[in-house]
C-alpha cells in the first residue's frame, strides 16, 4: 500500500471528523459490493504525524499524478470516461443494495461529493483515484430557462366573437330568405261574444241608531291601611373557613458521596483527560466460549498449520466454531460502550485504536456531548488482515502518552487487550517505566482479555492494576472495577 499524498488536517473541526467518519462508513457499505477494480477509485484515509496530517493510500501501484497535470488532452479525456463508467457503475449497484434511510443518506451526500471532486482526483496507471480534503462542495448552478410569455387572451376571443357573429349573421339571411320555405296559412281568429246577466238593484233601508243608556256607577270601595307584620332579628351564622393547608416539604435528594458538584465542573480549568487503548486485532475475533487452552490451540494451528488428518469441511467447521459469538472484540465493544456512559462529564476521551502494524491510530479527544461519536467510532471497529495484520501496542501507548499531561494533573490511560505487541522488537516494559518516571501522575489500569500476564509491567510501573476477564461476565465486572479504580466515574450532584 503506498500513499498517494497527504493533506493539513484541523483535528479539532468536527465537522471535518465526521466527513472522515462518514466516509469511512461509506467504504464499510460499498466494499462488500464492488469489484476490486470499482472499488479502486477510493483512495484510503489515515490520520498521521499526531492527527496533524491526513495521509491518503491506495493499494495501486505506480507513480500518482494529478488528473488536472495531464497535458495530452485525449488522455485527459480518457481518464475522466474511465471515472465516470467507475462512479455509475457504483450508482447501479447502490440501487441494487438495501441499505436504511441513514445509510441512504450517506452514500447518496458522498456519491455528490464524488461527482464534483475533479481537482483531487490522481491518476495511477491509467485508473482514477480519488481523495477528499473535507472541504464544502460548490455545487455548479443549474441554469434558469427563460420565461415564456403567455400569449395575449384577448385575442383569441376577438376572433372567437368574431365566428359567432358570421354564423348568426348566416343564420338570419338563410332565416328570412330561404326559398324553400312554405308559407304559413293564418286562420281568422274568431273570439265568442260574452254577455253578462244584469243583477237588479235593490235600495237600501236606512237603519236608525239606536240610544245609548247609561247605566250608573257604583262606588269603588276604599282600602283599609294593613298593619306590617313585625320582623324578628336573626341570629347572625359565621361563615366556615376552609382549613389552612400546610405546603408539604419538598422530599431531599440524596446524593452519593463521590458525587461531583456542578460548581466543581465549572470552576475546574484544567480537567484531567483520558485514552482508551482498544485492541482490533485479528486475535480479537477468537470467541470467549472456548476455554484459554482451546484458544491457544486454535492459534497454534492458524501459525503452524492445521493437522493433516483433518479435511477441509472439518477445518472451516472448526473455524466456524472458534469464531462464533460473543468473541471477544464483540464483547469488549459492548462492554466499552457502557464504560464510557459511567465516566464523569468533565474528562474528555481519546481513542486509540490496535488496527495492525506499523503504528496505532489515534483520534482527537472527544467531550461529553460528542460521546455519541466516540461510541459510533468503537462500534465500527472492524479487524483487517490488511498489511499483514498485528496488534501495534508499543505504538499505542506511546501515543496515547504523548497526548496526555501526567504531571500537572491526573491523567488516565486504559487498556483493552488480549496480547503483548507483535510489530515490534522494542521492550514495552522499559517504555512503561520511561513513562513512570516522565509522568508520575498518569496512571494506567489493563483489562487483559487472554489472561496471560505478558503486559502486567505496564501497570505495575505507572501504579495501575490488572484485570483477567475470559468470559462476558468478567469482562462487565472487570471493566467496571478498572474504571471505578481509576476514581473518573463520579456522577453529578443532583
């Protein structure tokens, strides 16, 4: 694998870590889809230099050039149908594959990046490559079609009420000159004569009025004054009063003793800090059903070799065997996870990740409300037989101490592992105590998965402790104790 360049990266934007995180998880969705040769055109990222730079690699080999550089025109040409028959070959399958809303949201944001990505596009032997400086895209503007005037509506109904008109017009010359048209006979109309009766009229007799008697009047009788009933005073009823209600004390909250105040979240300047060491070796993937002299016999024969008498279908039903849930990097993300809720607000996380020789890979630290971060990071930890492998713990801890304090104040590293390191030849125990002695207040504790002792020094020198977990449940109390000894999972004061 070589690299094809390296780009100045600003490991404390976040919006540029999750560009890097959400590529990495469009390269886990795609990969398991595409032909070697379409899958090509991703170059791979790298955090280097203590996440100053970000190193892009490709498994093609061949001197890299920029596609922009290429002075032959049809050469130019060439490459760019080349990367367009790659990107719609990739189209084509992502439809083919089901993927969640999320992962759609993914894959069709950087399937955009891709498209618009000309100025970082290299070429090695005739096949594009592409890389990512996590920079906003421009987008070019589409352009806006002119707008159409609408015709004029009066005019299609002039010549509308213009037709009307010479029909009607039509109409009445074929009405009243039509020669075909018979005549009409008109029949006299005779109307009968009606004659009335005549009523005689009778006279009318006078009525006389008749006189008015009048009747006299009786006299009205005179009322007599009543006497008022006398009013006795009523006795006076005090209304009742409602009862005084008493407020009810408000019930105390009980803090535990090792509580954190917020005051002391506050006012604290200067936090101590925190690196997980989180081993993604291929080691990891060993189940932790099978006792350790199971285990260690499962690696004897992926080292030398299985047996002879053994036949192809008993090997990979063995494999399957060894190799089934929980394993132990299963286990130790599920554990990881859970760990990282309990650890106190104030202490921000880095996380240093085993993934195979040469050197271990870091992240910037992580505060508390971008933990959601931090545990998608761990849960997408996948081991790679990728150059050869390994489990670079020298490494791992060297940069996990270079990025903390130790000395002005208490700094914390743990480790996850199941081994001593296998990339290099130099002593890891004579690091420890390099460590010890350069930074007195950097305590390290060791949740050691095999349980076989190898990377004890590392503890003993820096007054940590060691912790053997071979089963899901020691590995929840382990873990547990190893952060508890540490004294960073102190809750806030309610």
């Amino acid at each position: 694998m070589q690299r094809i360049t390296r780009i100045a990266f600003d490991h404390n934007n976040l919006n540029k870590i999750q560009l890097l995180e959400q590529y990495g998880s469009l390269l886990s969705i795609l990969k398991p889809h595409l032909t070697a040769r379409t899958y090509s055109i991703f170059a791979m990222p790298k955090l280097i230099e203590n996440n100053q730079y970000l190193g892009w690699y490709t498994n093609l080999e061949g001197q890299p050039v920029l596609l922009n550089d290429i002075s032959n025109a049809s050469h130019k040409v060439k490459i760019e149908q080349i990367l367009t028959t790659r990107i719609n070959d990739i189209e084509t399958t992502v439809k083919l594959i089901p993927l969640t809303e999320e992962q759609k949201t993914v894959v069709s944001s950087w399937l955009t990046r891709i498209k618009h990505s000309k100025d970082h596009v290299y070429v090695i032997n005739d096949e594009p490559v592409i890389v990512d400086a996590f920079e906003p895209v421009i987008l070019p503007q589409t352009p806006v079609a002119p707008a159409i005037a609408p015709k004029p509506f009066w005019k299609w109904w002039y010549t509308l009420i213009l037709a009307l008109l010479l029909l009607a017009l039509l109409g009445l010359v074929w009405y009243f000159f039509n020669p075909f048209k018979e005549p009409k006979k008109v029949e006299p109309l005779i109307v009968p004569a009606v004659t009335k009766p005549v009523e005689e009229i009778q006279p009318v007799e006078e009525k006389k009025p008749e006189p008015i008697v009048e009747l006299p009047k009786e006299p009205e009788p005179v009322a007599q004054p009543q006497p008022e009933p006398e009013v006795k005073p009523q006795p006076q009823v005090p209304e009742p009063q409602p009862p005084a209600v008493t407020p009810e004390p408000k019930p105390k909250v009980k803090n535990p003793a090792n509580c954190i105040t917020k005051e002391e979240l506050v006012k604290n300047s200067n936090p101590s800090k925190m690196a997980l060491i989180f081993d993604n070796s291929l080691s990891m993937t060993v189940t932790l059903a099978e006792s350790p002299l199971e285990v260690g016999k499962y690696f004897n024969y992926l080292t030398y070799g299985y047996p002879r008498s053994m036949s192809q279908l008993e090997k990979i039903n063995y494999d399957k065997r060894m190799t089934r849930l929980p394993t132990r990097l299963s286990t130790s993300k599920k554990v990881a996870l859970s760990s990282i809720d309990k650890i106190q607000q104030n202490i921000n996380i880095s996380l240093v990740a085993l993934n195979g020789c040469p050197a271990a890979d870091t992240t910037p630290f992580y505060s508390y409300s971008n933990r959601s971060a931090l545990k998608s990071k761990i849960n997408r930890l996948t081991p790679s037989g990728a150059g050869g492998g390994g489990t670079p713990l020298y490494s791992g801890l060297q940069k996990a101490s270079q990025m903390l304090d130790g000395v002005k104040r208490n700094d914390y590293i743990l480790i996850i592992s199941d081994g001593d390191d296998n990339c290099t030849r130099a002593n890891i125990c004579t690091l420890a105590n390099h460590i010890a002695a350069k930074q007195p207040r950097l305590k390290i504790n060791i949740v050691d998965i095999a349980g076989e002792h190898k990377i004890d020094c590392i503890a003993n020198a820096t007054g940590g402790k060691v912790y053997i977990a071979q089963s899901p449940n020691d590995m929840i109390k382990q873990m547990n104790k190893a952060v508890a000894d540490l004294k960073i999972n102190r809750p806030v004061c309610q």
